[in-house]
C-alpha cells in the first residue's frame, strides 16, 4: 500500500521480524551472460567483460626472492643498524610485496576477494623445489614470479603442468614464450618495434634525411634486415633546394675554411651525397637541384662515421636510427653526432633495448632529442600517480620505485582480469587492455599451440629540455585498436 508523509511505520526486529532468504543466483563459472546493449560486432563470446560472480576468492602466488636466510643473519641485521646496508640482499624487492600489497588492499576495498600468499623464492633450486611441494600451489588462479631465470624454468614447467598461467614480470627472453604453455611475458618483444618505429618516422621525420646506423654486418643481421626493409617502405617525398639556397650555403662552407680568401674560388662542397660547385650553382642560380631521397645504411665498422657526413644534409633534419645492443658502440656514435650538433640538425632513434643501458650522458641524449622505446615509463604528472606515491608512502615509510609500480599494475590488471572473465580470463586478456602507473597491457597470442601470451606495448619517449616525454601516434593507437577488435 501507499505510504503517506507524516505516517508512522513500524518495522518489526528481532524474533518479532520475519525474514525472507533469497540466494544469490551464482551463474557457473565458464557461463557468462552477454550484456543486452553489447553490439554483435563486439561480441567476443566469454569474453565479454562483467562481473564472473564466484563464492571462491581469486588465488595469486607471489614469487620474490626475500633471502629471508639474511634477515635470521645477526651479523648482516647488525651491519644494516648500523646504517650499512650494502649487499644486503633481503632489501632488493621489498618494493614489489609492498606494490602488490597494496593493489590487494584496495581491491578488497572494491569488494574483490583476493587472497595473496607470498613465496621466498631467490636463486636456490633447492629452496623453489620445496616451495613446489606446497599443496596449496596447485589451486593457485596465478603465479607471478619467480624472478631469476632458472627459477622460474622450473616453476614455469610446474605451472604448465596444472595449466596455471605464470607471469614474468622482468625478463626480455623470447624463450620462455616458446618453452613453457601458460607464461605471461609483460616486456613487449623486440618484434614489435618496427611498425612503431616506421610510424614514428612517418608521422614526426618524414621529411628529414633517414640514416640506420649498425654496428657491423653480422650481429642481429635478420632483425637489422627486417628493420631496414621496413624503413625503406616508408614513402619519402622528393627533395628540392634552389640554387640560390645552395650557392649561399656554398659560401657559409667556403668562409668555414681557414684557408680560403674572398675573391677565390669557391670550394666544391658535398651535402647529402652529392658534390656541387659553386660557379655552376651561380650561373643556374634560378633553377633547382634534386636529392636522391632514401635510407642510407651505414654499417660503422667498416663505413665508419666519414660517410654519415658526406651524406648528412645541411639544410633539414637528420634522423638517425641507432641499432646497437653494445654500450661502447652506442655512446661512440653517440659522441661523434654530438660533435655536429650545432652544424646539424640532429635527432636519433635508438634501438632495440636502450633502456638497459646504464649511465648513458643524458646531455647528449638531450642534446640529440634522442628517442627510444621503453617498456615501462611513469609520467609524474599524472593525478593517480601523485596519489598511488602519497599513499605508498603513507603506508610504507618510503617510495614505491620502479618495482613498487610494477607489482601494483601486474597485481591489479591480472586480478581484475580473474574477477571479470574467471578460470578462462587467459583467453580473454587479448580483449582487456589496461593503461597502468608505468606498465600499458596490450597481449596478444606468442605461439600458435600453446597458452603462452606476450605484452605488444612500447612506449616511445624523448629526451627533450631535459626531460622525459611521451610521443603519442594517432595512426599507431589505431591501428592496434583494430587489431585488436
């Protein structure tokens, strides 16, 4: 009936109350409802994204080496009071727990049921058998971890034996993909670079003058050839300058010569791979000269730098693309385009893994507006990062670091992953992309055959006025949208 306002209502409690049971419908796990609004073209069957409604919470076994063998050392707990912490090893991922830690907190907050057991997994085999033994392991909705390499071999083939996805949130190697059914790599594979660096190019540097500079002709020849082919599909436009330009710049060369004296001819000079002499330029003044407008290849152990500077132009951007896995040839070459950086425009592109390199001069990445993809990146700027840091701290005493963030985005994106989609949310991951405190998920299937999957996103940053940016391509964000519809 009607309630009017003003009107008393008694509610009955206590044994005077009658209550009316209704159970919860719990839909069976590998059965979920397709929403009314979701459109045929979106429909990806059990994967689409709601809430998998389970009585079981969401199991994930974290696998991090403590070394808690260290902290039951009085010697090295006395070293450490005493304020020399120096190789005390129990410290190196305390950050990653705490990360995890806290991604598990808030969504308990949510109403996600999450139950994390932490494993001290190191580099003994002996101490990861005994963890293996543990019962509890086999019921495990995920593994993350262990973090060194024949560690986590031996887990991986124990997760691949009770079909348990496992995640390795460090390692570059293309080999675990391949090796072991249900590993989840979050370092995107080298591959996957090259359309990014093709559209970067196509989109930012499309009219400068293209170099790829190698090392030598052996190391990584298939991926540097791959690398080159595709740098060639790239259209570059034809390039022009007047004679008038080149003759004035012919004589900018010419008062550059110590030697030379006003009212002498001109020297002949070289740009872009061509030789020009100045009296022609003169007598043609009112036409126009051509460039050839292609990829140059120089391969610097036998090429050396000489021809990067007969080739150079001086009158639009270089963009040299460094393809080098050795840190001496990097900052070599590194050394010898700073040296030209105020008589050329220069800006390079390094390649494939510069973020392992430690201690490059950021001057000179500065100075060359150097761009790089990098795996990981955290923009400062950011409201939930600024918040994820002043709760870290609040909570811990300390800041989250690299491995802080990455335990809390891997925590978070797998555990809501297993929330949405259930026991089968590894073949939905390819449809759940996530944009993460430093980590973006983007997977996408590593091998025909078995359940292996493998981060696709690099983020492309620069170094510019001395910072570190993030390069956004409009093309690029839409080609993997497609993809991925």
């Amino acid at each position: 009936k009607r309630i009017y306002r003003g009107q008393a209502v008694k509610i009955p409690v206590g044994k005077y109350a009658i209550v009316k049971e209704e159970k919860e419908y719990l839909p069976p796990k590998e059965e979920i409802k397709k929403p009314e609004e979701e459109l045929v073209d979106n429909d990806f069957g059990i994967c689409n994204k709601q809430y998998f409604r389970s009585a079981e919470p969401i199991r994930i076994a974290l696998m991090v080496p403590l070394f808690l063998e260290e902290v039951s050392d009085s010697t090295q707990v006395e070293k450490v009071l005493r304020g020399d912490a120096t190789g005390f090893q129990p410290f190196s991922f305390v950050n990653f727990v705490e990360g995890a830690q806290m991604a598990v907190d808030s969504l308990k907050k949510m109403g996600v049921n999450v139950e994390l057991k932490i494993y001290d997994v190191d580099k003994s085999l002996k101490k990861t058998t005994k963890v293996l033994q543990d019962p509890e392991l086999k019921k495990a909705d995920l593994i993350i971890g262990p973090f060194y390499s024949q560690n986590f071999n031996q887990v991986a083939l124990f997760a691949g034996n009770f079909g348990i996805p496992i995640v390795n949130p460090l390692t570059y190697r293309q080999s675990v993909l391949r090796d072991y059914k249900t590993v989840i790599k979050i370092k995107p594979e080298e591959t996957t670079q090259i359309d990014l660096i093709k559209n970067l190019i196509s989109q930012k540097f499309v009219n400068s003058k293209l170099f790829l500079i190698t090392q030598n002709s052996y190391r990584d020849a298939d991926k540097v050839l791959e690398l080159e082919n595709t740098l060639r599909q790239i259209e570059l436009p034809s390039i022009s300058y007047s004679n008038f330009e080149l003759y004035n710049y012919s004589v900018l060369v010419a008062m550059r010569d110590e030697e030379w004296v006003e009212g002498d001819w001109m020297p002949n000079f070289n740009i872009e791979g061509k030789l020009l002499n100045p009296s022609t330029l003169n007598e043609t003044i009112d036409d126009t000269t051509y460039f050839e407008n292609s990829l140059q290849r120089i391969n610097y152990m036998t090429d050396g730098f000489e021809k990067f500077i007969n080739n150079a132009s001086a009158l639009r951007p270089n963009t040299v693309v460094i393809y080098g896995r050795d840190k001496a040839f990097v900052m070599d070459v590194m050394n010898r385009l700073n040296e030209f950086r105020d008589s050329l425009n220069i800006n390079v592109v390094g390649l494939p893994l510069w973020e392992k390199f430690d201690n490059l001069d950021m001057v000179q990445m500065n100075n060359l507006e150097t761009i790089t993809p990098m795996s990981d990146y955290i923009d400062y700027d950011r409201e939930y990062v600024q918040d994820f840091i002043y709760k870290f701290r609040n909570e811990f005493y300390t800041d989250p670091g690299e491995y802080g963030f990455e335990a809390f985005d891997i925590t978070w994106y797998f555990a809501n992953a297993i929330h949405y989609y259930g026991k089968s949310f590894d073949k939905c991951l390819r449809y759940f992309n996530h944009t993460g405190l430093i980590s973006n998920m983007n997977f996408e299937i590593a091998y025909i055959g078995n359940k292996s999957l493998v981060n696709t996103n690099w983020n492309l940053i620069q170094y510019r006025y001395l910072q570190m940016r993030k390069i956004h391509l409009e093309k690029y964000k839409k080609a993997v949208e497609n993809e991925s519809n």
